[in-house]
C-alpha cells in the first residue's frame, strides 16, 4: 500500500471525500510525499479514513479484502438527495445513549 503521511491531518480533499482528484493530487505533491508500506497476506493495516491511499491492482488468485469503521456523533443525519440516505448503525449504546 501507498500511503501520503499526514495527509489526514487537513481533513476531506474534497467535500464529499472519496476518489482524490488528479489535480488535487498534483497540487499537493503526493505522489512525491507518498511512501510505500508493504503489507503481506494475512495482515491488516489500521489507518485513519482521511489518511490518502492507494494501492496496485491484486495480481494473485486470491481476494483483497477492505473494511473500514467511522464512528460519529450519534445525532449524524445524512443530508444526500440523489439516493436514499445512508443508514447509520448504533454500535455501542442503547436507544437513549448519545
């Protein structure tokens, strides 16, 4: 995996975060800052979800497996009107905790 070390650190790249921009990219220099952090079958990496990454395409037989948890505020709504909004999961808690 490739990651750009505190990239986090400046939040989303973009409003709504996922894919980062090629000029966004460019612009802050990542692919110079980025450093390769080799992983092998059976580990995980732990990383914040606004941490840039990326990496190559799976070249073996077997799956690639991602999993990724962000916990928020338990009054988060999701305001997107496109598609139905996101349903989030209490985890911890009952119905009261907040």
């Amino acid at each position: 995996m490739r990651l750009v070390p505190g990239s986090h650190a400046a939040g989303l790249a973009t409003p709504l975060g996922g894919l980062i921009p090629g000029e966004v990219v460019a612009a802050e220099r990542a692919n110079e800052r980025a450093i390769l952090v080799p992983a092998v079958s059976g580990e995980v990496l732990l990383i914040h979800n606004h941490l840039w990454h990326c990496s190559g395409v799976n070249r073996t037989p077997a799956p690639r497996r991602a999993f990724t948890v962000c916990y928020l505020n338990a009054a988060t709504r999701c305001l997107r009107r496109k598609r139905a909004p996101r349903e989030f999961v209490r985890v911890f808690g009952g119905a009261n905790a907040g």
